[in-house]
C-alpha cells in the first residue's frame, strides 16, 4: 500500500504568514499616527519617522495581500489544498483586513472612511458568526463574487494608506493631487462596502433558505 504524499506545506506557509503580516501592519501603522501609542509618544517620531512606519505597513500591506492569490494557486497547482488552508485562509484576509482598516482610522485623518470601514467590519463580524451558528448543519461555500470582494477591499484600502499626507509626500507626490486622490481611495471604499455588504446579505438569504429546509 502506498503511503499517502504529505501536502506541499508552502501554501499553508503563506497563509500563515498573511495572518502574522495583518497583526504586525496594524502595529506599525497605528504607532505611526500623529497621536502615537501609549508606549510610543508621538512627539518622539519626526515626519520623516512617520513616512518610515508608514510606508514599511504599506510595503507589508501590499506583499501580504498577493500572497492571498498566490496561496490559493500553488495550493491548486500542487494539489495541497488542505481543511487547515482552507480555514486559516479567510481567517489571515480578515485579520489583514481589519489591521488595515483600524490602521488607518487610528490617523484620524480620513474621517470620510469611517462608515464604509464600519460597514465592511460589522458584514465580516456578522458573516463569521453565521458561519460558526450554522457549522454543521448548512454549507456556505465562498461565492466568486465573495472573493472579488476581497480583491476590492484590498486595492481600495491600499489607496487609503497611500491617501495618508505622511505617505504621499513621502513618497514624492504632488501635493495638489492629494485632495483628488483621497475622493478617488474613498470611492473605491464605498464600491467595497456595498459589494461587502451585497455578498453578506446573499450569505444570509442563502442560510435561511437552507435552514427552512432541514
């Protein structure tokens, strides 16, 4: 009998390591923001410290999030999808999610993202709690325009890190097409937030669809 060949681990890797880069972008970016953390004062960054935090979340941001798409093709390729990958996945994109999310708010500098970055926060809290209420009894498999969505938010909330005054000039941008820029983030925040929320509510029809059939 031939025994089974272990999965390739990579894919699982990246996931994992997607989940560790949320956490470690959220902390950066938040001790980056003009009022600082508690363990780091916000009179002890420069400007010039503030573009550093700044733009090393924003590399890490942007590395983390294509890996979410690298991830799921080398498992599909190598035939390591695994029931580990499959629920470390989406839990890593949230994590991501959400650490960017509450990054940026703790600048206090772009009030406009505040509800489209509440809605996405409350559908992928509700959402998890729909899927742990119905585990076992109703399957809701990721739709492909739930996975769209996530693509959204990802692009549009690396637009709103770049939208940050510290970042932009940092990085040599004309600070004339700032005011311009940040409509254009806070336009592809909105998009994300009603995809967000369409796909939330399709999870929940879905859910009471298959409930009113057991």
């Amino acid at each position: 009998m031939t025994p089974t060949q272990p999965a390739n681990p990579i894919p699982n890797i990246l996931t994992g390591l997607r989940l560790i880069a949320g956490v470690v972008m959220f902390l950066i970016l938040a001790g980056a923001a003009p009022q600082g953390l508690p363990f780091l004062p916000a009179d002890l960054l420069s400007p010039s410290d503030q573009f550093r935090f700044a733009r090393t979340a924003f590399v890490i941001f942007i590395v983390a999030a294509s890996t979410d798409w690298v991830d799921g093709f080398l498992a599909r390729r190598w035939h390591a999808t695994t029931r580990w990958g499959a629920i470390l996945d989406p839990i890593a994109d949230k994590v991501l999610i959400t650490g960017a999310i509450l990054g940026v708010l703790a600048w206090g500098s772009v009030p406009q993202a505040a509800i489209p970055c509440g809605l996405i926060l409350f559908r992928e809290f509700a959402v998890s709690a729909l899927r742990e209420t119905v585990a076992g009894k109703v399957k809701l498999p990721v739709t492909l325009l739930a996975k769209w969505k996530t693509v959204l938010q990802m692009v549009a909330l690396a637009a709103l890190q770049l939208a940050l005054a510290p970042l932009w000039e940092g990085f040599g941008l004309p600070f004339e097409w700032l005011p311009a820029f940040q409509t254009f983030a806070y336009i592809l925040l909105w998009i994300a937030a009603l995809v967000t929320l369409w796909t939330g509510w399709q999870y929940f029809a879905k859910a009471r669809q298959k409930m009113s059939q057991i």
